[in-house]
C-alpha cells in the first residue's frame, strides 16, 4: 500500500501585487499519508489558506508540484484520475478542465464560512445532491436518496431535506458543507478554520463528528486553523507555518511537548489557558 | 462592605424591539464592581454578554432599549440619565475598547487627532497640548515612532496597532472604569498576548477598574478577579476566578469547561459537546433557559427560573440542582 495519500513539493504560490508580486507561500513541502490527519496551523497571513486552495488549484501555483496518488486504497471509489500516473501520483498543477476536475473526486475542500458556500435558494438536499449530478454519480430520486443518507451521516435528520439555509443554525450549516464535501466520496478533506465561526458547544460538536466521519470513512484530513489547541485535539501529525514557510513539522505529541523553533514556542507560549476544573475532570 | 462600589447594576432588562416585541438580550442581570476590580463576562454568541456592555454604557442601537433595572455609575443612574449626562461619563470615567478597531475609529482623522479629541472635549486641553499628549499617550500604549504614527490614518497600521490606539484613545482622559467587548477576538494569538498585557498594565498603573466581555475563557482567566457566566441573557453563575475554574457550580458552566479543547487536555478523545442549541431570544422564557440541554434537569426547572442564591464566599448561582463538586458535566 502506497504511504502517501498527497505530496506537495517545493509549493511557491506568488499573487500578483503593485510593483510585483507577493509571495504567499514561499517553498513548502509536506505529505498526507491515507486516513492521517495533517494539522497547519499559524497566524494570518501566513500562507495556509493559500495552501489549501493551491492543492485544489483553485489558486494556480508558481512553482512546485501536488501529486495525487491515484491507487491508494481507501473507503472512497478511487477510480482513475485520468492521466498519467507517472508512480508517485498524478501532479495537479499540470492538469486542467475535466481532468482537474475528475482529481476533484478525490479531494473536497469544507470552508470557514458554510454561508457563503451555499446557495439560499436551494434546499438542503438540492444543495447536498449537487456533487452528485454534478459528477454524474446519481441523479433525480436516487440523487434525494442519497443526500438523505449523506445528511443523516452528519447528524442532520431528514425533516432538515426540504429546508433552506437561513433555516439552520451555524453549526448545522457547516454539517451542510460537510454533506456536500463527503458526497463524492472524497479520499482527503481538506479543512480550512471549519470551526473558527462557531461557538465552544458547537465547535465541540463538529470537531467530534469530523474524528468520527474520519475513522467511518477513512478519510485523509488536512485540518487547517488558528486554533493550537483545536489542532491538537485532532491532528496527527502537525506542521506549524510562518511568513509562507512551514518551520516545524512533526507528530502532535512531541510538538506540544517539545517544541523545537522558537516561533512554535512563542506561539504556543502566548496562548491564554484555563485553569484547572475540577467539572471537566481534564488536567491543564 | 460600606465601600460604595463604583459600579452597581441592579436587575437590568435590556433588549431590542422586533418583529415579535420586545425580546430581552439582558434578562434580570444584577453585579457589583469595586473600583480597580476586574471582572469577566463570557458565554456564547447570542447570550447577551455585549448587550450588557453596551446597555451599561448607554450604547445600545436604535432598535435597543434598556426596559427596567438600574445601572448606577460614580453617582448616577446611567439607565435613566439624559444625554448631556451621559456625554459627561462616557469616554471620561467610563471608556469602551470594540471587538473591531477599525470601526470605531474614524477613517478620514489622523490618528493623534483622534486621541486628542476627548482631551480637548472633556479635559479642555488646548490643539497643541492634546496632541502632545496624544503622543504621549502612544508611547505609553507601545507604539513605536509615536510622532510619526500621531500622523498617520487607521488603515495604515496594523489590526494590533489600531486596537492599541484604540485603548490610548479609551485611556485619553483617566477613565473609572474600562468596558472592553472582544477585544483581542480579531488578533492573532502573539498579538492578543501583547494587547492583553498591555491592559493589564494599564489596569495596574491606573488603578482602573475592568468589564472584559469575551468567548474565550482562557482570556477572562487570567485577566479577572472575577468571571460570571452568561447563558440567555442571564448570568447563570459567578465566582471569583480561581473558585469559578477550580468547582464550577452550574451545569452550563460545567459544560462549556468541557467542551474547550485544551493544549494540555487529553487528545484523540471526543470533546464533551453540549447537545442541542441556544435557545432563540423569543423563546419561552418560564424556566432556566438551559434546562433543555442540560443533563441534570428535574421538572422544577422547566416552570420556574432559578433565583440567585450564594453558594459559597462571593460564589452566586442561578440553578436548582446542588451538583456535589467534581461531578462531570
């Protein structure tokens, strides 16, 4: 079995600005392995948004290269991606149109903000069943069937099918996007600050039910956020990020305990914490 | 006590006019502050925690109403005082720091005018003394090249800097009491720190007296004498800060402890998530507001609302249930 679900190499991704450009993430490397889960964290403005969108291709990088590995097993129907696999994956940067498209399959993106991703004037199965036309896995009835399914899988009942948008709270909105992501049965997830919006209980929610639909599904994450403590909670392996650089890279445990470069030191030294409570029966 | 506290709310009902009435944000919310204490307010989005802020200062929108209860402040019940008076307190003895600096400071005025601004309203300084003191008060609220910065428009610094510029404007003219809403939520984390220290420094040299409104329970620990915990416009449960976090006594409280993912806390396992939502403002309000999620309700807390009684030194609870200390949420 192939180790390595992604492999980004060299990433360098420049926006174009007044007088030249700026460079938004400036030579990252990392890989996801099948069903890890790769923490990014740091401060705004460091790159990994851009990260995300650049794996995607919804950014176009500069330089550097996504590999896809296409025969990984995995929970989702693999499939082919459609191009040449050249061993160590396809790479995402070279692709385009259906083809780019078809890699898609394989890795769905939940944003911070699940309002914006969804459109208010379609109910909630509409919004649900649309990956799945959309891809041309399932259509009319089945395609009701099946959102049902996906919407059940995120906690969602099915008096919430023939709802709108604005009819769910914040925390059910990002259980929308969730539906919507995992419908084309992707192998990675990526997720950027998909609990920043949301209160503790519900953020509590969430944060459960995505460690539950990865261990369900097998699912790859790459779990994005400002948030060190969030990221422990749920990352395997954690890369913390810096001005467009990732400046250390390791297993979640040795990190918090032993963090090696000053900037994850600093980081984790300026986060305020609770005191000991006796309620949560949890150590500091 | 015989000491006068500086701040008394007594039975405040705040809300807003809608579609469906009148809804209370702040329901029945009573607290005093002593000069120079520090308390903190937290809770969930919804739960009333700004309202109270902005009630106390007189701030609510027009849709806003303070509808019973007072608020006495150095001498004056700002619940019922006009807006002359009003304009006597406000960015004199009490100031107020936003969540959101850049929309409270005004885009088209150089920053050192902005601060000098209240010196020259309230403490009558003349254009050039303001300014220098403006400068002054810069320096103090750490920001570098403070001449230079005195020149420059908002947009020009930093979210960090304007939200120092924003506490050098709230210190302007030696305020009794500072109320600051959110204050650190849009910074990063090494920024926060820096803002927090810097009004916890302030608080220390001036002697003042703080509200910190905030989501963030790290954040109220360890900058308050005090947290009180609000859930559906009513504040459920406060303590002082060691006793609070050490046996807190509702189950709300409990809950939210529980749910906070912690960097020390024990990975891999499921967080305790509070079932359920908050309810809505319009809901029925007969009971507690939180014994729908709440795993220890008996039937009393759906008909009657708890009163607040005192469960230990200067520990006051809203909730039926005597929970033994350390039972898990």
């Amino acid at each position: 079995m192939n180790a390595e679900l992604l492999r980004v190499e060299d990433l360098v991704v420049d926006y174009p600005a007044r007088g030249g450009a700026v460079r938004a993430v400036a030579g990252v490397s990392f890989t996801v392995a099948p069903g890890e889960t790769l923490g990014l964290v740091g401060e705004s403005g460091c790159g990994k948004s851009t990260i995300a969108r650049a794996v995607l291709q919804l950014v176009r990088p500069t330089a550097g290269r996504v590999l896809l590995s296409v025969n990984t097993g995995s929970a989702g129907s693999a499939g082919s991606a459609g191009s040449a696999d050249t061993g160590s994956g396809v790479d995402l940067c070279t692709l385009s149109g259906s083809r780019l498209r078809a890699c898609w399959r394989q890795v769905q993106m939940v944003f911070q903000d699940p309002s914006a991703s969804l459109d208010p004037r379609w109910t909630a199965w509409r919004l649900v069943a649309e990956p799945l036309t959309g891809f041309g896995l399932a259509h009319g009835a089945a395609a009701r069937t099946r959102a049902a399914e996906l919407m059940d899988l995120v906690g969602l009942g099915a008096d919430a099918l023939d709802r709108y948008p604005h009819e769910f709270s914040g925390g059910q909105r990002q259980r929308l996007g969730l539906a919507r992501a995992l419908a084309v049965q992707p192998r990675l997830l990526i997720c950027d600050e998909p609990v920043s919006a949301l209160d503790v209980s519900i953020q509590a929610q969430v944060l459960n039910l995505l460690a539950d639909l990865r261990r369900r599904l097998g699912l790859a994450l790459l779990f994005i956020s400002h948030d060190l403590a969030v990221v422990r909670h749920l990352a395997d392996r954690v890369a913390v990020m810096q001005a467009g650089r990732i400046v250390e890279c390791a297993d979640a445990e040795t990190l918090y305990a032993q963090p090696q470069h000053p900037y994850t030191r600093a980081l984790l030294a300026a986060v305020p914490v609770m005191p000991l409570s006796a309620g949560s029966g949890a150590p500091l | 006590m015989t000491d006068q506290p500086l701040l008394a709310v007594h039975d405040l009902v705040a809300g807003f006019r809608t579609d469906a009435g009148f809804v209370a944000a702040v329901d029945g919310v009573s607290f005093d502050l002593a000069a120079g204490a520090a308390l903190g307010v937290v809770g969930e989005s919804g739960c009333g925690k700004s309202a109270l802020a902005y009630s106390i200062a007189r701030l609510l929108p027009a849709a806003g109403r303070i509808q019973s209860g007072a608020v006495r402040f150095a001498g004056v019940d700002l619940a019922t005082a006009d807006e002359r008076v009003l304009g006597t307190v406000r960015g004199r003895r009490l100031a107020m720091v936003f969540q959101d600096p850049m929309s409270s400071l005004n885009p088209y005025r150089r920053v050192g005018g902005l601060i000098a601004e209240p010196l020259r309203r309230h403490l009558g300084l003349g254009r050039t003394a303001a300014w220098r003191r403006a400068v002054e008060l810069l320096t103090q609220v750490g920001i570098p090249d403070p001449e230079q910065r005195a020149r420059r428009h908002p947009h020009e610094l930093s979210g960090g800097q304007r939200q120092r510029v924003l506490i050098a404007l709230a210190l302007s003219c030696d305020p009794h009491l500072l109320i600051a809403d959110e204050p650190t939520t849009a910074l990063d984390v090494t920024v926060q720190r820096q803002v927090l220290d810097l009004i916890a420094a302030e608080r220390g040299r001036r002697g003042l007296a703080l509200i910190l409104i905030s989501h963030n329970l790290g954040v109220v620990a360890g900058m308050c004498d005090r947290v009180a915990v609000m859930y559906a416009g009513r504040m459920v449960e406060s303590a002082p800060t060691a006793a609070l976090f050490r046996d807190p006594r509702h189950p709300y409280t409990r809950a939210l402890f529980a749910a906070v993912p912690r960097l020390g806390g024990a990975r891999g396992q499921a967080l305790a998530a509070i079932p359920g939502q908050p309810p809505t403002l319009t809901a029925d309000r007969r009971g507690c507001a939180f014994a729908p999620r709440c795993p220890h309700a008996i039937d009393r807390c759906r008909t009657e609302a708890p009163a607040e009684r005192v469960v230990a030194d200067g520990h006051r609870l809203r909730c039926h249930v005597d929970l033994p200390t350390g039972t898990p949420p």
